[in-house]
C-alpha cells in the first residue's frame, strides 16, 4: 500500500505542478481538475448506490457539461452565485455531519444526494479556475492550506490524539489532530499575511477567510467519510492506487474553494 501511495504521489505531484505553472496556457489546468471532477461525479453515483449505468453516466454527463457552460463568458455572473449557495450548503451540512447517524433519515436519498452532488463537484471546479486566474499561487495557497490541515491534524493526532473528533463519522480523527492542524496552517497564513503587507482590515479579512476556509476543509473531509460510511465503503474509488478515488483527493477541496473564492471576490483580492 505504502509503495503505491508514493508510486501514485510521483506521478501525479509533477503533473499537478506542470498544469499549474509550466503550461503555457490555463487549459490543461482546467482539463486536469474537470477530468478529477468528472471522475467524482461518476464515484458520487456510486455512493449514492445507483447501479443503472445509463442513470449514473447522465449525473456525470449533467456535471461535464455544467463545467462547460462555466467556462461561457456570459454566464461568468453565475459563479458568485454558486460560491455563495455552496457556503449556504456547508452550513447545512455541518448539522448533518455533527448529528450522524441521525441525519441519514434526511440526507441519505436521491432527492436530497443529486443536488449536494451537483453543489459539491460545480462550485468546487469554478473556484479553483477562478484562483488559478487570479493567480497559480494563491491556488496553491489554497492547497497549502488544505494539505497543511491534513498533515498537522495527521501527526498530532498520532501523537497527542485522545479525544474523538466524530467518531461515528470517522473514528480516527481527534481534536487533538484538528488543533494541530489548525496551528499549522496558521504559520502559512501569517508568512503570507507579513509577505503581502496587508492593511489592518485586509489583514483580519485575510486571517478570517484563511481560518474559514481551513475549518471548511475539515467539513468537506468529514462529509464525504460520512456518506462513504452511510454507503458501507472505505473509499469512493481506486483510480488512485494506494490513494482511493478522486473524491478521496478533492473531499476538503470540494468545501475549501468554494468559500476561499466567495471571499476573494468579496475582497476585491488580497
């Protein structure tokens, strides 16, 4: 397993790295993360426990084609929009995640999972294009923020943790590893709060947007364990070898890009 997770993490970091900063233009950026997106679309069927090949091709059929229209200039206006109904989501959703198993009753059928879907994978690809717009470096800002969360939260957890997080959503998180996640991150947010020299205000927008958008992360991980264990699976997929499937990759992402772009444009940019 070990071997395949670094076999797998070789393969795919350069060529992250390449689509955000080598190529020439924005499109194999925005092929790679649709492509990552389309792939989860099909994985969210799966989760939904749909069996019909020609109903789960149709949602992901809705999801690629819904990526296109964004990319249509006179639907640009829209993506506010979807930041702000993906925050309004996610606040729901932490109720669900804080009162599972109880919430199945509400959540776990296909008239309420086909919207969280779509609001799941949409807003999520149009925030991350939109950052690596802004700039390829706030777009890893953002990652720093999401793998800086994990990492922390997954050696302080092993060393310090004792207190369960969720446990009945997903039992090896710890509070202990959240708050050392939290604090790491918070070092990124600083060095770049000092690097940019923001204003006072600026500066506890910033803070408070980075700190946000961390604690979203977190949801976005915590949600997908969730309907992964409601569904009775470990992982979404295995496209990626020693890593699971492509929603096991972009979980935190799914909650984090949403709500860091909807403040950036509220910001006017940092």
């Amino acid at each position: 397993m070990l071997k395949e997770r670094i076999l797998t993490a070789l393969v795919l970091i350069p060529l992250v790295l390449w689509c955000i900063f080598g190529a020439a233009t924005s499109i194999p950026f925005e092929a790679f993360a649709g492509a990552i997106v389309i792939v989860g679309a099909w994985e969210w069927t799966a989760l939904m426990r749909w069996s019909n090949v020609a109903a789960r091709a149709g949602f992901t059929a809705v999801v690629a084609l819904s990526l296109v229209a964004m990319k249509v200039p006179e639907l640009a206006f829209i993506k506010p929009s979807l930041y702000a109904l993906s925050v309004g989501f996610w606040l729901v959703a932490l109720r669900w995640v804080i009162a599972f198993p109880e919430s199945a009753k509400l959540w776990a059928r296909n008239v309420v999972l086909i919207p969280v879907g779509l609001i799941l994978l949409i807003p999520a690809w149009a925030g991350l294009v939109d950052l690596y717009h802004a700039s390829p470096w706030w777009l890893m800002y953002v990652f720093g923020l999401v793998w800086g969360a994990d990492s922390g939260a997954y050696f302080a957890g092993r060393a310090l943790g004792k207190h369960k997080l969720a446990p009945n959503v997903s039992p090896g998180k710890t509070i202990e590893g959240f708050v050392g996640g939290v604090l790491t991150t918070v070092i990124l947010m600083v060095s770049v709060a000092v690097y940019r020299d923001l204003t006072a205000m600026r500066l506890v927008a910033f803070l408070g947007l980075s700190l946000l958008t961390v604690l979203a992360s977190v949801l976005g991980d915590l949600l997908e364990s969730m309907v992964k264990r409601q569904a009775g699976v470990k992982d979404s997929g295995n496209i990626f070898p020693g890593h699971g499937g492509a929603l096991d990759r972009i979980d935190s992402l799914t909650a984090a890009a949403p709500i860091f772009a909807l403040g950036w444009w509220l910001a006017g940019g940092f």
